[in-house]
C-alpha cells in the first residue's frame, strides 16, 4: 500500500475513532517555529500538541501519516461563513447598504458554520479565517476570528469582535446620496470618532457610538480597505489624529509608500496575489507580498472576497502565486499560517506546530503548493474533520 494510500485509510479509520492521543507523522513537517523537521512527529493530547520532533512514537497513539505536515492554515481576511457560495440574496450578509456606516453590525450574529464553503476551505487545509462583514460602504461593520468548525458558532470562535471594518475609496462611495468623495468619507469618520471620544454611557446607549469607542480604547482594530496610495497615507493620518491601530487590507499600492506605511508600524494584509489588476487595482503586482518582506512591513495574506461564485479565493493557491514571485517556500507558507496568526493576535494559540498550542494541522501528500497535491487531512483542536461539502 502506497503513502497516500494507507494516510487517507488511516484517516478514514481515525475518523470514527474517540481517542485523545494522536501521532501525527510526517516525511517533512513545517512546524514554523524552527527548522522543518524531516521524518517528524507530532504528538497530540486532548485538543494540545503535547510534543514535537523526531523520535519513535510512544504506544497508544492512533498514528497518522502524510508527505507533508504544517500548521492548519489562517486566512487573514475574507468574508467565508457570511457570504454563501451559490450567490443567492438569502446567503449574503456580509454587507448592509442601507446606510453607509454601521460600526455595531456583529459579525458573529450572522455567521453560519454550516455554510458549504466552510467545509470547502477546509478542504485545502484552512483551519481559521479571519472573517466578518466586508467592504462594500463606508463602514461595513464588525469582524472575527474562528474555526472551520462546528454546527453552533460559539463552538468556533477565538474572537467575537476582532476588527471593525472601513472602506475608503471607490469601494465606498454611494451610487446615490453619501459618501459621494474622499473628503466626505473622511469627514463622517472623524465626526464619529469624536462623538467616541465624548461618549459616557450615561444617557441612553448608542451601539454605533461604542463601537467606535472600542476602537479607540483598543479593545477592536480598523480594518481599512484601501488600494490607492494617497488613500493608504489619509488612512495613516487619521489613525494618528486619533491614536487607533488600524491593519491595511488590500493596499495594492502599498509599494510606493513603504516608508510611509514601515514608521506608522501598521501591517498589511495584502492583496490576494491572483486580484484582477483593474480599477483602483490597476496598478498592483504579483510581487506586493515580497515587497512588503523586502521592507520588513508585518503582513498577511488573504483569499479576499469574489462577486461571483463560489464567493471566496483558495488561500494556499494565493500563497503558492506568492511563492512563485518573490517569496521564499517558508516565507509564503508563514505568511498564511504563523506570520497571520500574529497580525490577527492569536499567536500564541495557534499558527505554528508548538507545545501546548491548539492541535490544529494540514496533511499533505506532496508539496502544498503545487496544484496536484492533495490536503489528505484536517485535524482541529485535535480531532479529524470531514473536508466533504455539507
């Protein structure tokens, strides 16, 4: 029985088994935390990894095998989960156009674990997105942080309110009404965050007005979704005014303003490397994600957020494109699993193959970049789950 073979046969067996103790080995695994480890082993107990490196396997672990082993894969920013994949209006939560800002938008309040392209990320061995309403408007609403995982959102989630998510640009002006321009964009943002600023709780409560203020306490980030690079420097002028940690997302641009983007100490979750080249995307580059490496600018990939079925981008595709211009094999797989893991903040629970971090692991029969590999199996917070669409 060949490698492939007897790995998806002992997933197959593993999957109906109850044990908490795993060993999950592999010709070359990418722990992401040292040097990849050649004929490695991860040793998993109760939901943890309780050991790495290269040593026999102790008696009564279930043992899995692949070709390839790495952390479970973090998509930095898409909108999987409030976007259905078969684009019908009842599946498509992930922008509210009724008004141009609404901060107070949870994302976890629409969320559905169950949709089918969940399941299907998790097929290529995404195990966390970063995900929530998207751009679309001014301010689109709140963002989290969860697993590919579970039939109740409470089951999945890291982060209920992890970003509050705003659009400057093209991307947010009204096709009637306001915002018509930049200024006015501008304009409304700042006018919110002072009345954050002044806001007490005392009267009658304002969930717009304390979204906001989450933001300037530092208790949620801005995710700016911007592309244009006079745009990405108002963006960086404000966050200064007011003192707010903003991450830059999309920042096609970003390249002509490194400098700029390197001393105000923001990340970037670029781009998906694959984006069609037009409109206020005109002028990115293949190469944005090296770019950023090249400036030493913390980012993150991302699968980013399609108009047509089947409504998301597959982030390992994104990352092997990456690999292919400019980024090294390491630096791209890091880029979708520990690098993303530490601009989302949750690096110390997940991203690499670690002591006591979440057992969250992609298995490969092959190089995970190449287009002919398979993703054999997915193990979130130690247990195999079905990567067949629900």
């Amino acid at each position: 029985m060949n490698k492939v073979l007897f790995a998806i046969t002992a997933l197959l067996l593993f999957h109906s088994s109850s044990t908490a103790q795993i060993a999950v080995k592999g010709d070359m695994v990418y722990t992401m935390a040292g040097d990849p480890i050649e004929n490695g082993v991860v040793l998993l107990r109760n939901g943890k990894i309780e050991r790495v490196g290269r040593f026999d396997v102790p008696s009564g672990y279930e043992v899995i095998e692949a070709a390839v082993v790495t952390p479970g894969l973090i998509d930095a920013h898409t909108v999987v989960g409030l976007a259905g994949y078969l684009n019908q209006p009842e599946d498509q939560d992930q922008v509210e156009r009724s008004a141009p800002m609404q901060p107070e938008l949870r994302a976890i309040d629409a969320y559905n674990p169950r949709e089918a392209l969940v399941t299907w990320v998790r097929g290529f061995g995404v195990t966390t997105i970063h995900t929530g309403h998207g751009p679309g408007v001014l301010v689109s609403g709140q963002t989290m942080i969860v697993k590919t995982v579970g039939n109740d959102v409470q089951e999945a989630v890291i982060n209920p309110a992890a970003m509050v998510a705003v659009t400057l640009g093209n991307g947010a002006r009204a096709s009637s009404g306001s915002p018509g321009t930049r200024s006015k964009m501008i304009a409304m943002l700042r006018s919110e965050l002072i009345k954050a600023q002044n806001y007490t709780g005392e009267d009658a409560r304002d969930l717009r007005v304390e979204a906001f203020k989450a933001v300037l306490d530092g208790e949620m980030r801005m995710l700016v979704t911007v592309e244009r690079a006079h745009d990405i420097l108002t963006t960086l002028r404000l966050a200064e005014e007011f003192g707010i940690d903003i991450v830059l997302d999309s920042a096609s641009e970003a390249y002509l303003v490194t400098d700029q983007i390197k001393a105000a100490g923001v990340s970037v979750i670029t781009h998906p490397t694959m984006a069609r080249h037009g409109g206020e995307r005109a002028n990115a580059t293949f190469e944005a994600a090296s770019i950023l490496r090249g400036a030493d600018i913390p980012f993150a990939l991302q699968s980013g957020f399609e108009a047509y079925v089947p409504k998301t981008r597959v982030i390992l595709f994104e990352a092997g494109v990456a690999a292919a211009n400019g980024l090294s094999f390491d630096e791209a797989l890091a880029s979708i699993t520990i690098d993303a893991a530490r601009l989302l903040g949750v690096e110390d629970q997940i991203g690499s193959l670690e002591v006591g971090k979440d057992a969250d692991i992609a298995l490969y029969d092959g190089d995970p970049f190449e287009y002919t590999t398979h993703a054999i199996g997915v193990i979130i917070n130690g247990k195999l789950e079905s990567t067949e669409v629900r």
